[in-house]
C-alpha cells in the first residue's frame, strides 16, 4: 500500500484519503495485531454498520436532525418489503402531489394535512438514495430520476401554493410561483456549474488554477476551516443559509400550515433571493480566484442550449459569452417590468420583437471560447433570458397564470435534463436538436405575439416540447440500452463482427 500511494504520488494523480466510519480499519504488524483486528472485525454489526453508513456523511440541518434521525427505520421496513430506490421515488413523487392539491383547496385542517405530507414526502426523498446505498442498487437511471423528480415535486407544490393563493382571493398567486421556480431553476444552474468548477480544479495543478493570495485565497481558506468545524455553529450557519431543499420544504410546510399559502411563498421567494445573492457573490469571487475554465472542457453550445440561429449568428468576441448572456436578458426584463407596471399590458406588443432583438444578442456568443473565469455563470444567465422572455410574452399577450407557470416548468424540465445528464456523465438527449434551443422556441413566441395568439402559441409550444422530452426519455434510458444489450448478445458471425 505505501508503494502504490508513493507511485501514484510520483504520477502527479490527486490523492484522498477517505475516513473509515462504523467499520474497521487496521494495519496489522504482528500475529498479536492480527488476533486484535480479527476481533474488531468480528464484533462489527455489519448490517447495523450498512444501515446508518446509507446516511450521507454530511447532511444540511433539517436532514440530519429532522430526518436520518429516524429515516435508516424506513430504509430497513423498505428494503424487507422489497421495494427499490425507484419505487420509493415514485411514492415520494405521489406524497408531494398530495400536498400540493391539498395546498390548493385551502381550509385549515387541508393545510396541515398538506404540510405533514409535504415533511413525509421529504423524509421519502431521503430514503430512496439511502435504500440504494444500503442494497447497493446503484444505476444511472435511478440518479437521474432522482434528480428530476425532485424538481418536479417541488414545482408542483408551488402551482399548488399559487392555486391556493388565487383561489383564497390572496392575490396573484401564479405570479409568485412564477417567481419561485424562476428564481429556484437559475440557482440551481449556478450550483451546478459552480460544482463542475470545482471538480475541474480539483483535476489542475494549483500553479494554474490561479494566482494565490487577495481576498479570494482567503476565502477559500476561511471556507475550509468551517467546513472542517462539523457541528459547530458557523458550520451549520453556512449549509443552512445557502437555503437547501430540506429547508426549502421545511418552511414551506411551518409557514403553510401556520399562516396560509401566500406567506409560503413569499417566504421562499425572500429566503431564495437572499441565498442567490449571498452565494452568488461570494462564488464569484472565489471563482476569480480559480481562473479556471469550466464550458471549453463539455460542450457548450448543448449545456447553451442553442438553437440553429445562434448557432449561425456572428461572433462578437470583444464583449465576452458572459456580457453577451446578461445583456440578453435585460432586454426580456425590460419589457416584463413595464407590462407589470402599465395599465394595458397588450399595448406592448409592438415591444415584444424589440425585446427578442435583445435577448438575441445572447447568441453573438456561442461560437466563442468559454475560458472566461465567470462563464460558468453562462448557461444560467441564458436561462434567465430565455424564462422572463417567455413570462413577458406571456403577460402581454394576456396568457392566464396557470399556462405561462405550466410552460415555463416544461422549460425547466428540459433544462433539468441536461444538468442532469451532465452529473450523471450522459451523452446528450436524443431529440436534444428537435427543441429548436432557446432562441427558437423565443422566435416562435414572439411571432405568435404578432400574431396575436400567445396562448395558443404557448400551449401548443409547451405540449410539443413535453412530447419530445417523454419520447427523449424512453429513447435513451428504454430503447437504446435494450439495443446495445441485444447488439452485445448476438452470435459473432464471420470476421469477428457481430452481425446486425
């Protein structure tokens, strides 16, 4: 072992070392040793040890106290019921669906109802990825189902908390859970770019990651030391305020149980804000830091999401990917802000091809390097752009709230694949090219402006986009495996190819 570690050392290959919990771990020296390590071995509950090692090591706040408290019980009765980490998921999936009507129909007794609900639907979420450490039952398909489904969920507790408020005569409650996914779908691509970030600098030699010293060297270092302090205040003062989503749906649960929908969702757009721009601007400068670049290492007209026209626009080099990005999106914000604040939202219409014009500045980047220290932050800005273009349309051309929430979510279901996909190391999704990128589904909803049908534009758009999605999905996770399976089980035929 010390000769493999010193190779691997001399290869200049990236070491951890990896704490050994509940079980055992000796070098043995001697027989007396040996009779001692033997003993410890023996004397381990090996399934109990398996049981409490499913729980992640490391947890946010509601997760470690409120959950894996009692969450290895459910693991044990699931795994003797024999239900896999998918099944479990689709239960969970079921319970957040629940809460949701229950959030709609208002009263007070269905809005506790709900929250209790929404809490098990969360302790359900935890034990699908703690059966599979436990069984082992470990797929690409089962991680990526995880991940959508959590999104799913907890967008369909918003549409249910903004039916709620609507229906209460709160106000417009489909405004806020809007507002919510909006907000929640651009953090998450931050999180996950900011991830990929530091796996990539993880894989570089310190000298080129970046100059040392400045403020960022020094808050990487005041981050290390807190993240190594478990269990101390500052520590969970950090996981909690990043607004995580076992906190994300413990306060919706206290708050709608306690006050009414409204509140709830008013309290994550404040929580949500707060965390976006705490992280963000502390992400960015540690990014700074770094200099590494993150989109020339993938590919990043798919992580873009562009369609064919930005793919053929010209390069604008001098202002950056990133610039171009933000400005796409002011255009969009413009527009929405003027038709939240004027009195005759349709009066805006002939605004509605000025605004595309700007939010189509956002492709005079796409076949330009992504080696920029902050164009990680690009395919979120993109996001953004393409989000409150959509919302804007949708307000001008007097689009009702429960279609313009409902297109936008099939939106982030479609972006929620590819980071998806890019967690899981995927290829990309098969019909990835018939969802005509941002920019071509933002023509065609700036023509049916024109045209004077959003509506109609926006659902036939979204049904279409959740038609292709669906057939994605059985594409690459059904239909190419069981090929690839049959392919590889085939008689060899003559010359060493197996026939086709």
């Amino acid at each position: 072992m010390d000769r493999l570690v010193a190779g691997l050392a001399a290869l200049g290959t990236l070491i951890f070392a990896q704490r050994v919990r509940l079980l055992v771990a000796h070098r043995v020296e001697d027989s007396a040793g040996l009779v001692a390590a033997e003993a410890a071995v023996t004397a381990v509950d090996e399934d109990r040890a398996e049981l409490r090692l499913s729980v992640k090591e490391k947890d946010d706040f509601f997760s470690t106290y409120f959950v894996s408290t009692w969450s290895p019980y459910v693991v044990r009765l699931a795994a003797r019921l024999r239900l896999t980490p998918t099944g479990v998921t689709v239960i969970s999936v079921l319970f957040a669906l629940a809460a949701a009507v229950l959030f709609g129909v208002g009263g007070r007794p269905a809005l506790v109802g709900g929250a209790v609900l929404l809490y098990l639907g969360f302790v359900l979420d935890c034990v699908d990825g703690q059966l599979a450490r436990y069984t082992r039952h470990f797929s690409a398909w089962g991680g990526w189902l995880d991940t959508m489904a959590d999104r799913a969920k907890e967008y369909l507790v918003y549409a249910g908390l903004g039916f709620g408020v609507s229906h209460a005569g709160l106000g417009n409650g489909w405004a806020l859970a809007i507002a919510a996914m909006t907000l929640q779908t651009v953090r998450h691509m931050t999180d996950t770019w900011y991830g990929v970030l530091h796996d990539e600098a993880a894989r570089r030699p310190r000298t080129t990651a970046g100059a040392s010293g400045g403020i960022g060297d020094r808050l990487n270092a005041a981050s290390t030391r807190v993240q190594a302090d478990t269990g101390s205040l500052s520590y969970w003062l950090k996981r909690t305020v990043v607004f995580p989503i076992g906190e994300r749906w413990a306060l919706i649960a206290l708050t709608v149980a306690l006050f009414n929908p409204l509140v709830s969702l008013v309290a994550v757009l404040v929580w949500g804000g707060l965390a976006f721009a705490y992280t963000g601007a502390l992400r960015t400068l540690r990014a700074r830091w770094m200099w590494v670049p993150v989109l020339d290492t993938v590919d990043a007209t798919l992580h873009r999401d562009d369609g064919p026209l930005a793919r053929r626009l010209p390069v604008v080099r001098p202002m950056g990917p990133l610039t171009l990005a933000v400005l796409a999106a002011l255009g969009p914000a413009v527009l929405l802000v003027a038709a939240l604040v004027g009195d005759s939202p349709t009066g805006l219409r002939w605004a509605v091809p000025v605004a595309l014009l700007v939010l189509l500045a956002g492709g005079l980047g796409a076949g330009a390097a992504h080696n920029g220290p902050l164009d990680w932050l690009v395919p979120a800005a993109l996001r953004a752009a393409e989000y409150l273009f959509a919302i804007a349309v949708g307000v001008v051309g007097g689009a009702p709230g429960w279609l313009i929430f409902g297109y936008v979510f099939v939106l982030t279901v479609h972006h929620y694949d590819l980071t998806a996909r890019l967690e899981k190391r995927q290829t990309a999704p098969p019909l990835h090219g018939a969802t005509l990128g941002w920019d071509g589904r933002s023509v065609l909803l700036a023509l049916a402006a024109i045209a004077g049908i959003v509506s109609i534009g926006m659902a036939t758009l979204g049904a279409y986009l959740l038609v292709v999605f669906v057939a994605s999905v059985v594409l690459a996770w059904f239909v190419r495996p069981a090929r690839s399976a049959r392919a590889s089980a085939a008689p060899v035929g003559a010359g060493g190819v197996a026939p086709r």
